[in-house]
C-alpha cells in the first residue's frame, strides 16, 4: 500500500507508473499534500515493451538523477542488452510447439 507520502518530487511517469499499480491491486495511492494533481489522473497506456520502457526511463531526468548518470547509464545500457537477448533467443515453449510444425 502506498500510503502517507508525497509524490511531488517523483516525475510525472514515475506518478503515473505508481498509480496505476496501487490501482491494479486495489490500494490507496497518496495521502500525501504533494499527490497527483487531476489532470496527471488521465493515465496513458503503459509502455508495451522493455524497449519502449527503457526509451521512457531514458527520458526521465528525475529518475536519472536519483539514479546518478554513470549508474542510470549502466542500468539502461543494461536492459537494452536483456532486450536484445530476450528477443533473439527461442524458449522452450516455442520449440515444443513450432517446431514440428515449420
């Protein structure tokens, strides 16, 4: 439960992202006096992939602050390598089922 802070600091991402899961589970999302003002309510869709993810995050110089730019460097630098592998392997699941049907 996300209760008893401020989010003022937080990017607007950062908001949305922390909204929309303590609405997904049911839970409070602010009590704080820094919380989400109306019209960053109106919540867009979250990223589809890790890519578009990291594109965002890449972005978000509040978050890359808190990160410090030599470690938000790495952690991006990072994941679009996770995404690279990920994309580029074949699971066991595709195997047992395209295999012998290609």
């Amino acid at each position: 439960m996300i209760t008893g802070m401020s989010w003022g600091a937080l990017s607007y991402n950062a908001k949305v992202a922390l909204a929309k899961g303590a609405a997904m589970v049911g839970s409070s999302n602010t009590t704080g006096d820094g919380g989400m003002l109306p019209a960053e309510r109106e919540i867009d869709l979250l990223p589809r992939s890790l890519t578009q993810a990291i594109d965002c995050l890449e972005q978000d110089e509040v978050v890359k602050n808190a990160l410090g730019a030599t470690y938000a460097g790495y952690y991006i630098q990072t994941k679009r390598e996770e995404w690279r592998r990920y994309h580029n392997s074949v699971s066991q699941w595709e195997t047992d089922n395209y295999l012998g049907v290609y």
